[in-house]
C-alpha cells in the first residue's frame, strides 16, 4: 500500500520505487501463478497422456508455449524494473 507524502522532489522519488516495489511483487505473483498452472499443465498431460489424442497433444503443446513466452516476458520485466531500482 502507498503513502500519501507531501510533493517534493525527495518523496516523488520515495513513490516512483514504492510503486516499482509494488509492480514487482505483482510481477513475481503472476509468475508464481504462471509456474503453478505449468506444473499443473505437466500433472494433467501425464495423467491424461494416453486418453488424448494427437490433436489434442498439439493443442497442449500450444498452450504450454504460450505459457512459457509469458514467463519469459514476465522475467523480462522483472530484470527491468530491477535495472531501474539500482
């Protein structure tokens, strides 16, 4: 949660990291979720593994792309807005 300061140059800046602060933690709990519907991902393809179809292996294969670009963006993001903080 952010705090309401007076305007100056001082605490512009004290807002501008906590709201980086705030995207960060945002960003690493979009990648934890990301990470978890992966695994989950993983579970149910073995489960599943021999009732599907090649089409829907395909379908799966998709998904799980896709999920990884989003990792890799999120990570992205995360090494940028460390780059700010520093």
């Amino acid at each position: 949660m952010r705090r309401s300061y007076p305007k100056t140059t001082d605490t512009q800046y004290i807002e501008i990291l906590e709201c980086l602060n705030e995207a960060k933690v945002n960003l690493e709990n979009v990648k934890d979720s990301i990470r978890d519907r992966i695994n989950q991902f993983h579970e149910i393809r073995e489960y599943l593994g021999n009732e599907l179809t090649i089409d829907e292996f395909e379908k799966l294969d998709l998904i799980e792309h896709r999920l990884e670009g989003l990792k890799e963006m999120i990570e992205e993001m995360e090494e940028i807005i460390l780059d700010r903080q520093s």
